[in-house]
C-alpha cells in the first residue's frame, strides 16, 4: 500500500462518527471513525447535497482529536491513497505524524464566498493534479473537499486561485488570488 502525506488546511461542514458495534468492547469508544464531508446549512438544517459523494476518515487512535477539530488543521497525516468504493470517493487519514515535515498534498475546503462559484461540470475549474473528494451543491451555495498538491490552481467565479505553502511552515497552505509568479 502506497502511503502518502497529507496536511489539512480545513474541514467540510458536516461530520459524523462510528463507534465499535460490540457493546462489550472495553476500547470501542477509542476505536472509534470519524468522517468529514461537504455540506451547508439549508432551512435551518445540515445538507449534503452531493454533486460528487465522498469524505475523509479520521481514526481515534491514530492521533485525531474529535474534541477540538480546528486543533488538526496545519497537521500533516499519513494516509493510504484516496479510492473509490461503492461510487464515493474515500481518503482515510490513517496517523498523525509528529515531525514538522513537508506534505504532498493538502486537504483543502473551498466555499463559493471564498472563491465564486465553481463550474463543477467544467473540467477547466481545477488543475489536473486536484483530486475532487467531494462536492456539494444547494441553491447558491457551494462546498467543495479538494487534495491538492501545492501550486496548483482552480477557477471560481471571483478569479484564479492557486495553493501556496508558507515559507517557513511548510505543512501551512492557503489559496492566494492571481498568477502564480
């Protein structure tokens, strides 16, 4: 199994978790899965209205903290390569790993007041080295869950944006307007 390193820069709205099935399992809590996809706030409510089905795995005992999300973006995991199962698209990020290191990718979340809106149909709207984990859709509002290696760019309705990472964090990236210089 391949394994690569991924960093996360943000997290879609919607979140869930899994817990053991065996009652009597004394480390089923600890064991436990938590998934991560796109969504919005649709009257009042959270939607998931996939235009492309897929989320992230995080597993309690390979260094998520469920209790303070916001506390893993910047962090760097270990994971398998994203597949494909039963139609969704899946990435498990597998270990948090401890070293300040330099990722491949970055798990990037875009929001159509971020960016504009993104032509989904449109192959143009990303590079060909971003790979669509998920994308949701409802009236105006868009959300999409996005790998992206650093530098690439995507297209929204407010302009180009590309991926950089920080100078001296590495592990850090956020999407700039413009050109790439």
């Amino acid at each position: 199994m391949t394994m690569m390193l991924v960093a996360a820069t943000g997290f879609g709205g919607v979140w869930c978790r899994r817990f053991g099935k065996n009652p009597n399992d004394s480390s089923r809590f600890a064991n436990a899965a938590y998934y991560n996809t796109t969504g919005m706030k649709v009257d009042g409510g959270i939607r998931t209205p996939a235009k492309m089905i897929g989320h992230v795995r995080f597993s309690g005992v390979g260094g998520f903290n469920p209790n303070n999300p916001s506390r893993m973006i910047n962090r760097v995991f270990e994971c398998p390569e994203p597949c494909v199962r039963q139609g969704q698209n899946k990435a498990l990020f597998k270990r948090l790993v401890t070293a300040l290191v330099q990722p491949e990718y970055f798990l990037v979340v875009v929001k159509h007041d971020e960016v504009g809106h993104l032509e989904f149909g449109d192959t143009r709207w990303k590079s060909g080295a971003t790979l669509v984990l998920s994308f949701s859709e409802c009236r105006e509002q868009q959300e999409a869950m996005l790998l992206m290696a650093q530098y690439p760019g995507m297209r929204g309705g407010l302009g180009t944006f590309f991926l950089e990472p920080r100078p001296q964090e590495p592990w850090a990236a956020a999407l700039r307007p413009g050109d790439r210089a």
